[in-house]
C-alpha cells in the first residue's frame, strides 16, 4: 500500500481530500470518497455533489408535480353547506303566522281558493305560509327543518328555494284540478314536493330511500282517513311536482348543464300553470 505505484494512483484516495486513503466509491459518479464524503444512500453511498444533485432534482420534481395538481379553491369561495335557506323558510311562515294572529283576516288574502285564482293568483304560494294553528305550523316547519337539512346541501341554496316554491304550486295545482271549491292553507304540498325530491335524487345518487318512500306513504294514507281535514290533493300535487324538479336536478348536474337545468325547471312551471288555468274551466 505505500509502493509508489499506489501513490501514483489518484484513484485510490478521496477526489476531495487527496491525503486520505479510500477503497469506497459513489454509487452515482463512481468516484472515490472517504468516510467524511460519504452519505448514505438506498443503495450504497453518494458524494456530497451527488447528493446535492439528488435534492436539486428531487425539489425540481415536487414543483412540477405542484403545477400539474389542480388548484384548490380559495377559503372565500368554499360552498356553504349550511341550510340558509330552510332556516329563513321557516322564519317568514312564522313571521307570517304571527302577524296572523294580530290580524285575523290576513289568511283571507293569502288562503288558496282556486275559483278567484284568475284575478288573485299571489294565492297560489302566498297559502305556503299561513297555517291553521299552531299545530299545523309547527308540523309543517319540524318536517321542513328535517328534509332541508338534508336536502338543501345537495341541490344548494337557491335550488331549494325554487324546488319548494314549485311545489307549492303543484299543490295548488292538485287542489284546482280534484277539489276546486276547497280553501286551503298551509305548506303541506311543498313540503311534500321536498319528500318526492329527496326520493328521486336520493334514488339517483344510490343512497337509501326506503325509509324516505315508507314516510311519503304514511302520511299520504293519513291525509285519506276520515275526518283528517288534510287536503290530500295538494299532498299528491306538491309531491308529483317535486319529483320531478328532483328528477331535472338528478339528470343536469354537470356545470355545462346549468341552461338545460334553468330551462326544463320554467317548463315544469309554465306547465304548472297552464294545468292550474285549464283546470278552472272544466265543467264539474
């Protein structure tokens, strides 16, 4: 080992301290490092520039890596999932129910009676918040509560709104067309318009709709029990009217589908509405 044709060898000695003696090479360069230089690899061991060059191409690979992820949305822009919108529901019809009761005849205005519907036609969603006592309103407003937590994050703020409303009007449409001379009040029809969607856009996103359908057909059967006082024709009405928003919002969801969606929901309206008209002209 200290011949001079070991001396002479420069590759028996580390390439950054030329006075240390080593038999050890980097796995990358294949030069010769002492213990020093040496860093400790998967496989073997690497030298300081190696090294270096390994943490340069790795950070170089986690950039690009970064670039091609797609961007998160800003906190500010995240959805609100929240369900605003049952909340100021049930905050107007008790509004409404309580200057109700300071004026009596408030529900005379307001009440659904399809034969001045033509002339009034406000009566049509305006019999959605008021109710006939307390007890009808605080039903109406614990189911609008349950289904609209549930419901309005799926389809989103105004959808909810525009999906209750619509089946309001499917309710006074049911009561037009099977019992026109019958004053109703109160939200049930688009309280079942909000069941029938559950129903449907629960069926198309695979969840579990048995209990759903179980509950639609309890209370449909109560309002045919003697006696009950339920407009069951406004159940059915709000119910088919809801099942079918529910089946445009299930089928349009994609963003590039949000003018199929606007449309097919003002066809179901004007639909609606010319049921509602028509139906005041047949003979009874």
């Amino acid at each position: 080992m200290t011949s001079g044709d070991f001396a002479q060898n420069r590759e028996n000695f580390c390439y950054r301290h030329p006075d240390r003696q080593s038999f050890v090479l980097c796995q990358r360069c294949l030069r010769t490092i002492c213990p020093e230089c040496q860093t400790q690899a998967p496989v073997g061991v690497i030298c300081p520039e190696c090294l270096a060059n390994q943490r340069r191409d790795a950070e170089a690979s986690h950039q690009a890596a970064r670039k091609r992820m797609p961007r998160v949305r800003a906190a500010s822009s995240v959805v609100d999932t929240r369900p605003l919108a049952t909340y100021w529901l049930i905050g107007i019809t008790a509004a409404a129910y309580l200057v109700q009761q300071l004026v009596p005849t408030l529900a005379n205005w307001l009440l659904f009676y399809a034969p001045v519907e033509l002339i009034q036609p406000w009566r049509a969603i305006t019999m959605l918040f008021v109710h006939a006592s307390w007890i009808h309103i605080g039903l109406n407003m614990l189911a609008l509560w349950m289904i609209g937590r549930i419901l309005e994050p799926l389809v989103g703020h105004s959808r909810f709104v525009v999906l209750y409303l619509i089946s309001g009007l499917g309710g006074a449409v049911g009561v037009t067309l099977i019992a026109p001379g019958t004053q109703v009040v109160g939200a049930s029809g688009a309280i079942f318009g909000l069941f029938g969607a559950l129903l449907v856009i629960g069926r198309h996103i695979g969840a579990d709709v048995a209990g759903i359908a179980i509950v639609i057909g309890i209370n449909l059967v109560i309002g045919f029990l003697p006696g009950a006082g339920v407009a069951w024709q406004a159940h059915v009405g709000g119910l088919v009217a809801g099942a079918a928003v529910g089946f445009v919002y299930a089928r349009t969801r994609a963003r590039s589908q949000r003018g199929a969606q606007i449309g097919l929901t003002i066809a179901i309206s004007v639909v609606l509405i010319a049921l509602m008209v028509g139906g005041l002209f047949i003979p009874r």
